[in-house]
C-alpha cells in the first residue's frame, strides 16, 4: 500500500527565513508526484508534478525536487503570504487515485 | 470561473438524514474524483470516474455512500443516514486524462457537520 510521511507537522520561520519541506514516500511504482497548498477552509491548490528522481521545478519562491525515496519543497526567503498547509501526494503507475500525506502547516511571521 | 465548483459549500445535517452534494469539474475535464479530508489529515481518495463511467471506488466508500456521473459532466455524492463520523470536507477534483499527465484540479470543498 502507498505511503506518504511528511515533516515537519509544523514549520514556523521569520520572513526571509528559507527552509526546506520533506516528503517521504512509498510506493510500487511512482507515475507522479504532487505538491499542493491549501489554506484553511479551501480546497487544495496545484502547485507541482514531478515525474521522475533528478527532476526539479520552481514557481517564485517554491523550488520542488524528487529523489527514488523522497521529494523536498524549498521555501527560499519567505513571506507571511507563503503560509499555508503543503501537501505531498502520489501517484502510482497502476491507478489514478492521489494518496497524500497529512501535510506541513506552514507560519511565516512578519 | 472556469475552475472546479461544488454546491452547497456548507452542509448541517442531523444524524440519519440524507445529504447529497454536486460537482461541476472544469469543462474539458473527462475525469472526476471524490476525496475526504477530516481535521489535521491529507484528502482521502474516495472514488472516480472517466466519463460517466464509475472506475475505481475505495474501501472507505461504504453502503451507505453512492456517487454518480449520469452525463459525463456534473458528479453527485450521496450520503445515506449520516453518521456523526460523516462530518468532513468532501472535495471534488477533476483531470485529463492526456498520456501521463494527470494533474488534479480541486474544487472549494463542502464542509458537512452532522449532529
């Protein structure tokens, strides 16, 4: 069965403050992962798809990349507008069903 | 707006009522999904369909859910004596299906409380 694990529960940083994001994962064969951010009370929001370990991809301050194991969300000099829950997904080869992790609740203080 | 829309957004129920909720996906989108999402949880895949057709379901779907397709455009998810363990976010995504690319587009959700 797929597995999605990810840390921190909960990350607070300071404006300017760049961190990184850890999506672990398990699955029999990967077709696509998946980042999303959701705010409170609002559906989740497409943010990446990366298909294959080595594959990176950006979007303003967002820079998504992917190992065989794990896949990392690197927040580079954040802003309060950037807090959010983020979440990890998967996709495996055999079907269309998303499995997500439970997300990391992201706070950037002014 | 052209994005994915659900109706109503919140839902208060009384337990052992029926609910029922809507889905409009994005207008090209041939693929429907039907996800859970509790407090503090990622979405929970529930169930989808290519067309009107009905592909996948999850265990979590039971008897008492049902979700419908008729036309291949709007979904419908129908809850039957609700349970106080009902109460959730149901959301609806939608994609294309184009070779390997299946990003997946969600809707705002409806929030249901069951009493």
């Amino acid at each position: 069965e797929d597995q999605v694990t990810q840390s921190p529960e909960a990350l607070r940083l300071q404006e300017g403050e760049s961190s990184s994001l850890n999506c672990s994962y398990t699955v029999s064969g990967l077709r696509g992962l998946f980042w999303y951010r959701q705010d409170p009370g609002k559906g989740p929001e497409f943010l990446f798809t990366l298909y294959s370990a080595g594959e990176e991809k950006e979007k303003e301050r967002l820079k998504a990349t992917l190992t065989k194991k794990e896949s990392f969300l690197h927040i580079t000099a954040p802003k309060p507008e950037d807090s959010a829950t983020y979440l990890c997904a998967v996709r495996e080869t055999s079907g269309s069903r998303l499995t997500f992790g439970e997300g990391t609740q992201l706070t950037v203080n002014p | 707006d052209t994005g994915v829309s659900q109706n109503p957004r919140h839902k208060i129920t009384k337990r052992g009522q029926n609910v029922t909720f809507r889905c409009d996906p994005i207008s090209e989108h041939n693929r429907l999904y039907w996800y859970r999402q509790t407090l503090g949880q990622g979405p929970e895949f529930l169930t989808y369909f290519q067309n009107e057709a009905q592909l996948e379901k999850s265990r979590l779907l039971s008897d008492r859910f049902s979700a419908e397709r008729p036309k291949g455009s709007f979904s419908t998810l129908e809850i039957q004596r609700t349970e106080q363990g009902d109460s959730a976010m149901y959301l609806c995504a939608s994609s294309l299906k184009v070779s390997s690319y299946n990003e997946q587009f969600f809707g705002p959700g409806t929030r249901l409380t069951v009493l």
